[in-house]
C-alpha cells in the first residue's frame, strides 16, 4: 500500500512539474497563437496532492517501516489466536451451569440475537 502512494505521490509531482513549465512557458507560446493561459491552481493542487500521499505513505510505514508476515510471525499470530480459543472455552466450561442456561451467548461472548 505504501509503495502504492509513493508511486502516486511522485506521478503527481512529475505532472504538476509539467504543469508548472506550460505556465511558464506560456510567455512563448503566444507567438504561435497559444490558447487560454493555463491555470496557477492546477500545479499547486497537484503538489498538495502529492504532498499528501507521500504524508500518508510515511504514515503508514510506522516507526518500524513495513513489518511482512514471515512464516515465524503467522505462527506467532496463529499461536495468539489459539490460545484465546482455548482461554474463551476453558471460561465458558468453568462457568456455573446457571449461568450458561437459557442464554443465547455465543463462544466469542456476544448475543446471538
């Protein structure tokens, strides 16, 4: 995803660099009978664009930068995981049979409505 908006943020500042040399080359362009001036907005709209994107892209990369999942960390998270399983059903076993009698509660604890 980061790769994603810094590849983004710098396709916006590529076009807002173009942006900015039809602006000034528009001087130039009125021998050949140029068009309607471009815009000053354009540019700088593209430029906050980017700025904002590559803001984001830092943002995502967090203090560690990108963390891939190696197959030690899937077992770290999937060992995670297990043990809340066996934890929920351990509580719901030891709970008092009264209070697992006419409830719809289901095993992650949330009604089942």
């Amino acid at each position: 995803m980061q790769g994603v908006l810094v590849l983004c943020g710098v396709a916006l500042l590529v076009y807002a660099g173009v942006a900015v040399a039809r602006v000034l080359s528009y001087e130039e362009g009125t021998t050949i009978d140029a068009g309607v001036r471009p815009g000053v907005m354009q540019p700088v709209t593209l430029a906050v664009g980017a700025a904002i994107a590559l803001v984001v892209a830092a943002a995502l990369g967090g203090r560690g930068g990108v963390r891939l999942p190696t197959p030690a960390r899937l077992d770290e998270l999937a060992g995670r995981a297990e043990r809340a399983a066996v934890e929920r059903a351990e509580a719901l076993a030891t709970a008092p049979k009264n209070d697992r009698d006419g409830s719809d509660v289901t095993a992650q604890g949330t009604r089942a409505d």
